[in-house]
C-alpha cells in the first residue's frame, strides 16, 4: 500500500512538473509568437485565454500534489515556485505585450490594403500600397524587432534566478519523492 502511494505521489509530481513545464514554456515564447502572427490575426485575448488554461492546469496539478505530498514546506516552496515564475515573466510580459499590440494596431491598415490589392490580382492600383505604407510597414516591423529584443534581454537578465529557483525545487522534490521507505507501517512515513 505504502508503494502505491508512492508511486501515486509520482505520478501527481510528475504531472505538476510537465503543467509547469508547459506554462513556463508558453510565457517564454508568448511575446516572440505575437510579434510573429499577421497583423490581422493579433488578437491578444487569444494568448490571454491560453495562459488562463495552462495556469488553471498547474494549479489543479498543485492542488493534487498537495494531496499526496503530506509535506507542507514542500508544498509551500511548489506553490512559491510557481508564484516567483508569474511574478517575474507577467511584468516582462505585459510590457512588451502592450507595445507589441500598438505596433500590430498600426501595421492592420497596411495589411488590409495590401491584402485587398492581391486579391485584386495586383491589377487594381488604388488599392496598390504606397511609397508612404512601405516606409511605415518598414519602421512598424523595426519597431517590433526592437521591442522583442528588449523583451529578450530583460528575459535573460531574470532567466539565471528563474532557473535556479526550478533546479532547487526539482532538487527537493527527488529527494522527497526518492526517499527509502524505512518503514513498512502504514501509520508511519
């Protein structure tokens, strides 16, 4: 019985690991995926209603583990783990984020001209872009280039804690969950 639980234990950190695995993973590359989407297509409540998925999924994982662990300081440095990554990729995020949906706003008009002159078949020239929506088509991507590579360096610069922090905790979690069961009772460890 006492193995069962074990390897239920496992399982449930192992699943909380790979949520927060995914999660960590989707903020990483959130803001490169946004900047790269067609002008058309940037909609950032899509990204938002992704987010509230996987967090709500590492939360569920949580709150399973927690369950199972009956070791409440590894229960709490878990759950400190997964508040140390929102507290440092949301602000990254949001900044670039907020940047990234103005400069998407001002690229949409181009797009559509552009867009509508090739459905015409490049033959209607009134719909043809401009000298004046190549120059800015030029400076808006620029710009985004810029801001994503503002938002790369102000990653990297908190990556090192980050990953420091997630060794440390997957640390402590194979110790707890690869500790000898010195006791065969089901009324002790």
């Amino acid at each position: 019985m006492k193995k069962g639980l074990r390897e239920e234990e496992r399982e449930h950190l192992v699943a909380l690991r790979v949520a927060v695995d995914t999660w960590e993973y989707f903020l990483q590359t959130a803001v490169f995926d946004f900047s790269m989407l067609d002008p058309v297509k940037a909609d950032v409540r899509a990204l938002y209603e992704k987010d509230k998925q996987l967090f709500l999924d590492v939360r569920v994982a949580g709150v399973k583990v927690g369950t199972y662990l009956r070791n409440r300081a590894l229960e709490q440095q878990l759950m400190g783990a997964i508040m140390k990554i929102r507290q440092v990729y949301y602000p990254l995020m949001n900044e670039a984020l907020f940047k990234l949906i103005d400069l998407q706003a001002e690229l949409r008009p181009i797009h559509t001209r552009l867009t509508a002159f090739e459905q015409s078949g490049m033959k209607d020239m009134a719909l043809a872009p401009t000298e004046k929506d190549r120059d800015d088509n030029l400076r808006l991507q620029a710009a985004m280039t810029a801001q994503v590579g503002t938002f790369r360096d102000r990653f990297l610069g908190q990556f090192r804690s980050i990953a420091e922090h997630m060794n440390d905790l997957k640390e402590s979690v194979n110790f707890y969950v690869y500790r000898p069961i010195t006791d065969t009772s089901i009324d002790s460890e």
